[in-house]
C-alpha cells in the first residue's frame, strides 16, 4: 500500500509541556483521515510539523516519502493547506484573488473554484473583507482545490462556520476528492459534521494517543451501555472497560465487549443492577465515550 503521510514516533514538547510522545500512523493515497481531539492535545501541532513550521524533537514525519521539514519544490507543489484564519488579502475581490493565486500554480484549475463561487451565489467583484466567516472558508477552499493538489490537510476547517456552511464545505469536499482520488487529512474537534465523512481517524486526549482505528470499526464495535445500582460501584479503566461515568445511580460504561460479556463482568464484581440496556453511538458519542466529556 503506497503512503501519503508516514508519522513515526513523532515526539514533541512546548518546553517543558509534553504535547505527545511516539505518535504514529499512516495515511493511505486516496483516503479520508482524521487526527481528532479536544482543544489542546496537540492537532495543530501535528499540521505545523507537516507543513514544515516545526521540527519535532524526535521522530519523523514524511510527505510521499519525503521529510516533510524538507520537502521538494515538486512535493510542495503536491500538498494543499487550509489552516487557521483561512484566508489573506482579504482587500481582493473573488476575481483578482483567483487570477492572483492561478499565476503560482501550473496545473491550475480555475473551473473548480468557479463553480463553488457559484454556489456560494457571490458576485466576482465581491470583496473578501466584505463576506461572512462562512463565505470566506468557501473561497479558500476553492482555491486550494484549483491548486489540483494531491493532498489537502485542513486543520479545523470548521471555525467560524455555522451548520449550513460547514455541510457545504465537507458535502463539495467528498465529492471532489472521490472524483479525483485526493487524500484529505483533515483535524477537528466538531465531531458530529465528520460522520459518513472520514474513513479512518487516530483520537488524542491529554495523555496522548487513545487509539487508531477506522470509523467502520469504532462505530459498529464500540459500545455504550447504561444501568442502575443502587449501591455504590466502584470502576477502573481496563481491559474491558475503557471508560466510564456516573451520575447518581446512574451508570454508563463504554467498552469493546458485548452485552454478555459485560454482565459477567458485573456478575463478577457482584453488582446489583437493574435496567440494564445497550445505548445507540453516532460518531461524537463514541468520541466522547472514549475521551471523555471533561
């Protein structure tokens, strides 16, 4: 299998603060991967060191086989961002700042920014200054799709973005990248909008790397299970536990195993419990079910 991005044991620290150590994982051509996690466990950190803004403490870190802190013209050329603040020369109008950007670029493809304009229903002498957050993430999006890069990375795409806009974006996102076999590296902490989006995903907490899996795997083998008890239980993350909450006499446990399996686990620890049921997860519950909510 041919790799966009290779992470291997990428370490890093802020000082004295860890961000993370040994984080590893490979992005197939042609896939959609997530790097999801809360505010502060190290996303943003990962695109700067594959962009090439930092240099890890250890580890390495490859774009199509290549260092990504020193990277070929020709790869450059290969890659798409969209990072933070999403776009600049916001005193341009939709048409200078397309015909700005085209002369950087050899296989520009101005048809494709053209035609989200239109959806967009802004006029080609609109000035960026003068379009909502929503609008101006639509146009840099278009103008990383006419760059025909071969990998977009897209480190929260989502902010400023309200729900309309941020379903356009990932709608016109996928469609594109299944047409034209592009690998899209995306992060965020907005959840919900990912699902049915992203095939695979690698999920940060605090502590570092909770786990790599693909979505099919997390969503039809990760389970939520509600009871209560009216004596107090005590629980610890384990094998077959991998989270837990309790909220009065409520108890909510997320785990690998099935139904069965946990009963004996609770028949085991001699729990009285009642009103023992299995609670549907979306992609968001399952998240949170492993990172939890705080």
């Amino acid at each position: 299998m041919e790799y966009a991005v290779e992470i291997n044991n990428l370490t890093h620290y802020y000082g004295k603060k860890k961000v993370y150590e040994n984080l590893s994982f490979k992005i197939p051509k042609g896939s959609t991967f997530g790097l999801l996690g809360k505010n502060g466990t190290g996303k943003t950190t990962t695109i700067n060191i594959l962009n090439g803004f930092l240099k890890p403490k250890s580890g390495t870190c490859q774009i199509f086989g290549e260092d990504s802190y020193k990277l070929s013209p020709q790869t450059k050329a290969r890659v798409g961002f969209l990072i933070e603040g999403h776009i600049q020369y916001s005193f341009m109008n939709i048409k200078q700042i397309e015909k700005f950007y085209s002369a950087f670029y050899p296989k520009w493809d101005r048809e494709v920014y053209y035609e989200l304009m239109s959806k967009l229903k802004v006029l080609e002498d609109q000035k960026i200054s003068r379009m909502s957050a929503g609008q101006r993430s639509q146009v840099a999006l278009g103008l990383i799709l006419a760059q025909d890069p071969d990998l977009l990375i897209l480190d929260d795409y989502s902010m400023g973005l309200d729900a309309g806009y941020r379903r356009l974006f990932l709608d016109y996102l996928k469609e594109y990248a299944e047409v034209k076999n592009k690998t899209i590296f995306i992060t965020s902490h907005i959840i919900q909008d990912l699902d049915g989006f992203l095939q695979d995903c690698v999920i940060l907490d605090y502590s570092g790397v909770v786990m790599e899996t693909s979505i099919d795997n997390l969503k039809n083998n990760f389970h939520c299970y509600t009871f209560r008890a009216e004596e107090d239980v005590k629980f610890t993350k384990d094998e077959i536990i991998k989270n837990f909450e309790i909220i009065k006499n409520k108890y909510t446990l997320y785990s690998f195993e099935k139904e069965d399996k946990i009963k004996e686990y609770l028949n085991n620890k001699n729990v009285q419990y009642a009103n023992f049921q299995e609670i549907d997860m979306d992609l968001e519950d399952a998240f949170i079910g492993l990172t939890g909510k705080y």
